[in-house]
C-alpha cells in the first residue's frame, strides 16, 4: 500500500509540496486580505518572501505562527503554561487526547508550549466543518494539520473513519509525530468535558491485535486544557436559548466565523494545559473479555478521570458553583473581591447577548454552569 497516495486527501502538505501552495496562498485575495489583518503594517510581499524561505511545515510554523499565537496568548491572556512532567520520555510521540475549549488554539497554544521545551509540534486533527475556504483548508494543511471529513454518508464516514484511524497509526508509529485530538466532535457547549466512545472505537480501527493492543499503540496522553474565562461563553449561552426557542436552529457561517474571532482575540485570563501520564499502564491491566461497548466506555471514563483530575481551578469556578447553588460552600477558594470580579464579568457577558425574549435567568444559568461544571467534574475525579 503507498500511504502517500491512501493519506494525500487528508494529511498534511509534504515539504516539498510547500513552495506551490505558498504561490497559491500569495495569489489568493482573501488571503491576503486576511493577512493585512492579521499582521498590519508589514508589506504583502515582505511575508510572501519570508513564506517562500520556509522549507518545512516547522519551519514555517516557526516564523509565522509562534509569535503569532505568542502576541495572542500576550494580548489576551494572563499567562500561558505547560506541565508535561508526568510523561517520562518527552521524545516519544503521543496521541494528546484533551477536552476542547478553543478552536484554533487548544492545538496552537499546545505547540508554541511544546516548542518553548525543546519539542516538535503536534500535528492536529481538524474537522472540515471549519474550512470554509480554500485558503483555510491549505493554510491548515501547512499548519500540520490532517481532516477529519464530516457529514458524509454513513458508508463513507466508516471508510473515511478507518482511514483517518491508519493515518494516525502511521503518523505515531513511522513518522513518530505527535498528535493533537478533541476528546469529542465539537466544544462542549456546558464544559462538561467527557470523552466519546466513537473518538476510541475509531482509533482502534487501525493498527494490529485487539482493542486494547491497537489503543496502546497511540500512546495515549490525556491532556487537561483549563480557560480562566472563556471568551466565547455568552455564545454559547445564546446558542443553548435558540436551540431552546428554536428546536430547528443551525449555526451559519458566519456564526462560526466570530466564534474563532472572538475565541482568538478575547480575553481568557489564566490558560493551562496539563499533561496526565501516557494511559498504557491502565490499559495493559484492562479485562480484554469484557464486551466492547463496555471496554469502550471504561477506558473513556479512565481518559475523563485523567482529564478533570488535571484541571487547573480558578477562583471563577469556585464563585460560580456557589452562585449556581444558592450557597458558600467553597467561599473558602475566594475572595469578596473575587466574587465581585466575577459577578462583574458575568453580567457583561450577559449584557452581549442580543436576541429576542432574551430570557436572563435561562442564560445566567448556562453561563453558570460553564465555570462550575469542571469544578464539579475535578471533585468527582480527585475524590474518587
């Protein structure tokens, strides 16, 4: 089988297959309409030679995207962290299993982390929901960036599942590249963060021996990702009243358009990633009897306890637990200050919602909710 020719839909760009989609992005409009934005005051074709001098996907990621998502995380954040101690040999390659907070820079924030430890970057699984434009698809293609097709027929999305399934087999064993993946398809909306079954029966496609065999070839790694704010939590909250009023509602383009916006460029206070340790010695010690769907769902739970044990909390999840409850339970975790902080911040959030009958103690609620549930979450699995 020539994997190059089976995985040329889907994985990233080649090296050499680089200097011709960089003359296709310099001769897009949109493209460079978007750079303009992005990097204003800097000559299109000064970033269209320093683009051409990139000869590698790191390389390129090197010179555009680090100070890029540096001067984000700078602009909009309250720091930036990584704790990757619990994994011994920092030079193997993972598949980093996480909960999913931001679209484009869970995976981002990840690599600058990895590179600033003297690691190579992930490479990271995208859906196609979020290419709407051709520039997009190549650019995230540069970016080591491999599609994960969405909305197909049910045939084809198994073929295209177990396609995806052996390119991430052969991406950590041959190429011995890491691997960024959302725990589940989409964000979750409530921050309960919980791993689905189909993201593990699909890796388990690939690979040799049974399930257990298959998934210890990834070298799982659950990686926990905690957002002191969420700059997009009044979307969300807005989102859950549509479905609520509207049962037939879809988001547009454009809705998911400003929804990367604003969880790009929006304040997030404190971000922290947390690597847990790689998931094969639970694994070598799992009941390989037991019927798949429920070996499917233990090892899910297992990633879950992994992920919200490694949860960073903040003041904000203490206070809005307490709020969501109607008592102070945890007013030992906070300040009077704190609390006002937060009750500020929630009402602003709320105040950016514009929709008709717009039903504020519904709202309230689900914004609530977003703080409290991985505190909730992170008390389940350290006490358990």
């Amino acid at each position: 089988m020539n994997v190059n020719v089976e995985f040329d839909e889907i994985r990233p760009y080649h090296d050499e297959e680089l200097p011709q989609i960089y003359e296709e992005l310099i001769a897009d409009p949109a493209f460079r309409q978007v750079v303009a934005a992005v990097i204003p005051g800097v000559p299109f074709d000064m970033i269209a030679r320093k683009m051409r001098a990139c000869k590698s996907k790191l390389e390129f990621q090197q010179a555009f995207c680090y100070d890029l998502l540096w001067k984000i995380a700078k602009d909009a954040a309250n720091g930036l962290s990584l704790d990757h101690t619990a994994l011994k040999d920092k030079k193997a390659a993972y598949t980093y299993i996480s909960n999913h907070r931001d679209i484009i820079l869970d995976s981002g924030f990840l690599s600058i982390l990895l590179i600033d430890q003297g690691l190579d970057t992930v490479e990271i699984a995208i859906g196609d929901n979020l290419l709407i434009y051709p520039w997009i698809k190549k650019l995230v293609r540069v970016n080591k960036s491999f599609i994960v097709q969405r909305g197909l027929p049910m045939r084809q999305m198994l073929e295209s599942s177990a396609r995806m399934s052996r390119y991430m087999h052969y991406t950590i064993a041959q190429k011995k590249q890491s691997i960024w993946i959302a725990q589940r398809e989409g964000r979750a909306k409530d921050s309960n963060d919980l791993t689905q079954d189909s993201i593990l029966k699909m890796l388990a496609i690939g690979g040799e021996g049974d399930i257990v065999d298959r998934l210890m070839e990834m070298n799982i790694a659950p990686l926990a990702i905690s957002y002191e704010y969420d700059p997009c939590d009044f979307l969300k909250a807005w989102e859950f009243q549509l479905k609520r009023d509207m049962p037939d509602y879809k988001k547009t383009t454009a809705d998911d358009l400003r929804s990367m916006q604003i969880g790009l460029f929006g304040f997030k206070g404190s971000v922290h990633f947390q690597t847990g340790a790689c998931i094969n010695d639970e694994l070598e010690r799992m009941d390989r009897s037991l019927p798949k769907p429920e070996l499917f769902s233990r090892i899910s739970a297992m990633i879950d306890r992994r992920i919200h044990s490694n949860y960073r909390i903040y003041p904000n999840n203490y206070v809005a637990c307490d709020l969501l409850e109607g008592n102070e339970n945890f007013s030992c975790h906070y300040t009077g200050d704190d609390k006002q902080r937060f009750l500020a911040y929630l009402e602003q959030q709320l105040a950016r919602i514009e929709i008709p009958d717009k039903d504020m103690d519904f709202l309230r609620e689900k914004i609530l909710l977003m703080y409290a549930n991985p505190l909730k979450n992170y008390l389940a699995a350290t006490n358990s």
